[in-house]
C-alpha cells in the first residue's frame, strides 16, 4: 500500500513539473493578440522587440487612430528553428478597422526572437 501511495504522489508531481514549462512563441502570440482585442495596446507592444519609450507611444498612437477590432483570432502554425533562437507564429485573424467596416479576415506570419530568454514578436 505504501508504495502505490508513493507511487501515485511521483506521477502527480511528474504532471504538475510537466505543465510549468516555459511560453511558447504561440503563448506570446496569443497574449499578443488578447492585448489588441482589449484595446491594451501598449501591453500587446509588451510582447514585442520594441523597448524604446517614445517608439512604443508612437505605435500606440497608429493603432489607437486606425481603430483596430479584432473579432477572433486563431494560431494555425508554429515553427521554431533548429538552435531555438528564432521561429514563426501563422494566425487567422477577423478584424475591422477605421479603413473598411467591413470585417478582413487575414493570416499572419509573426516572426519571434528570443530576448533574454523569453519569446518577443519582431517589430
């Protein structure tokens, strides 16, 4: 009894080390992207290569002008290259804009890189 017990306990624990992993790029996409659905648009930058203050304000600003809506989004694909160091994030997305009233559907190839061990979308 007390080695199934203890048995038990490692496969639980082996799950719940398992489910910690570090994000992947398609995790940093999707909070990207759940950024710009709430209008957040400097903490969608967040996820970007952007760093520079007056920048970040200035893309802020273009995208508050164009009035960007995204309805749904969806990653199709995830690639990351063989040193791990760079990859690619395919996303359907459904949205409007003060340029067309009429809903765009799209897909998206974001390129990554990794900055300071975490995945930040090329800007």
């Amino acid at each position: 009894m007390k080695k199934i017990i203890i048995i038990v306990c490692a496969v639980i624990a082996a799950c719940c080390f398992a489910s910690c992993g570090a994000p992947t790029p398609s995790d940093t996409v999707n909070d990207y992207y759940k950024a710009l659905q709430a209008g957040d648009y400097e903490k969608a930058l967040s996820y970007t290569t952007l760093t520079d203050q007056e920048d970040i304000q200035k893309h802020v600003k273009k995208l508050e002008g164009a009035d960007l809506k995204i309805s749904k989004y969806e990653v199709v694909s995830e690639t990351i290259s063989e040193d791990g160091e760079t990859a690619s994030v395919d996303v359907n997305c459904t949205s409007t804009s003060a340029y067309s009233d009429k809903p765009e559907e799209d897909t998206n190839t974001l390129k990554l890189v990794k900055v300071d061990g975490k995945w930040k979308i090329k800007a």
